[in-house]
C-alpha cells in the first residue's frame, strides 16, 4: 500500500496536516538531538522528513539511519536529502522495525514518526527500539491522536473519516489506502495504554505530551 502512494505522500501529508506535522517533528526534535556525536535510528522512516530534519539538526560526526519496510516510500529520502544537502549523513536499510538488523545497544536514540501505529505487533516493536538504544538513551515516538475534546473530536472525524479519504483518493488514486489511514489512528491504543506498553518493553520515565489540541502526541522512554 505504501509502495503504491509514496510519490504523492509528501505532498498529501502536507496539505492535509496544513504543515502542522513540521512543527510537531520540531518538538520532537529537542528530545532526540542533544548538541553531541549521536548514533540515531529513524525506525518507519518512509520518504524521509524525519530523518532529513534529524540530519540538518545534529552534530556533525552524527550517523542517521533510516529503516523503513517499504522500498517505494524509501525511494524518496535520497533524492530530498541530497537537495537538503544532509545526504552523506543518512544511510538507509530496508527493514522490519519489529525485527531490526541491528545489535544491542547501537543508538543514542531511536525516534519513530507516525508509524508505529502501523505495526502488527506494536510490543514486539517497542522491543526492540529499547534493544537497539544505548543505556542512557531514549526513544522518542510521534503519533496521530483523537483530540479529547468532544467539539474537535466531531471535527476530526468528519474531516480524517469522510473528507480525507475522498481527497487522499483523488490525488493519490488509492482511496482504500486513504480510508485505511485514518481507520489506523482511530484504533491506536490510548495514552495511558501506550505508555503501559513503553514501560513494559523495558523503557522507565516514559512521558506523553499532547501537541495541537491532542491531534498529535508526542512519547518519551527513557532506558
């Protein structure tokens, strides 16, 4: 599915998200890149926002490596990193982020923006981001929320349930894939069960902040 609508997914994402979604990546930002030489982990990179703002922000020396399940959205990073100019700072790897290729303890830090909703088992996934993080590090995980708010909840779900997957359809061609993203979002667990699961996976001081009226939420793990 992913394959299918990477080359009008940026484009998509942000008229949709009316470019929220590059603040939201900006919080996040500060809990990922702290000033050092750090070894950070994109896991469901996609087609690269996350990874590319990380590489402008880090310290140069910094190694980001981005790991996404699907070669079409992945197709995308380089080409935006290299006009970015961060390309020699990114390595790519096709991969499973509830099976990653790498060993114990490799990562400063290890983020993952809007997908880890998409996961089968988003526990054995939260494995092994604490896995692969260093002692001392952290991860941190945006994703898309339902705003608790009753009167922007009613909004939410007329706007993600009816009008995005006409628009996302329309532009992209794949309105199954458009009704399936929102469905995803609906269906992600609660806050309070997220950070259970964190803590279970192994993670302590894990924290949640709301970001634009709880559209979006922002996870912290310590390990």
């Amino acid at each position: 599915m992913f394959d299918g609508i990477a080359p009008t997914y940026d484009r998509l994402n942000h008229i949709m998200s009316l470019n929220v979604d590059k603040l939201w990546r900006k919080y996040a930002l500060k809990e990922i890149v702290d000033g050092s030489v750090q070894q950070i982990l994109d896991v469901a990179c996609g087609t690269g926002d996350s990874t590319i703002a990380i590489a402008k922000a880090a310290n140069p020396g910094s190694r980001i490596v981005g790991v996404d399940i699907s070669e079409g959205m992945m197709e995308q990073v380089m080409r935006k990193a290299a006009k970015a100019g961060v390309h020699e700072r990114i390595r790519l790897k096709v991969a499973d982020g509830e099976n990653l290729p790498f060993a114990d303890a490799s990562f400063h830090r290890v983020t993952c923006a809007f997908g880890i909703r998409n996961f089968e088992h988003k526990e054995l996934g939260l494995k092994e981001f604490c896995r692969v993080v260093k002692t001392g590090g952290k991860a941190v995980i945006l994703e898309l929320s339902v705003p608790a708010n009753k009167t922007l909840r009613r909004i939410y779900n007329l706007y993600f349930m009816h009008i995005l997957p006409w628009v996302g359809g329309l532009i992209s061609g794949d309105k199954a894939a458009y009704k399936y993203l929102p469905a995803s979002v609906q269906k992600f667990p609660s806050p309070e069960v997220f950070c259970g699961m964190m803590r279970e996976a192994g993670f302590s001081k894990v924290s949640h902040k709301a970001l634009s009226f709880g559209l979006c939420r922002m996870y912290v793990g310590l390990k």
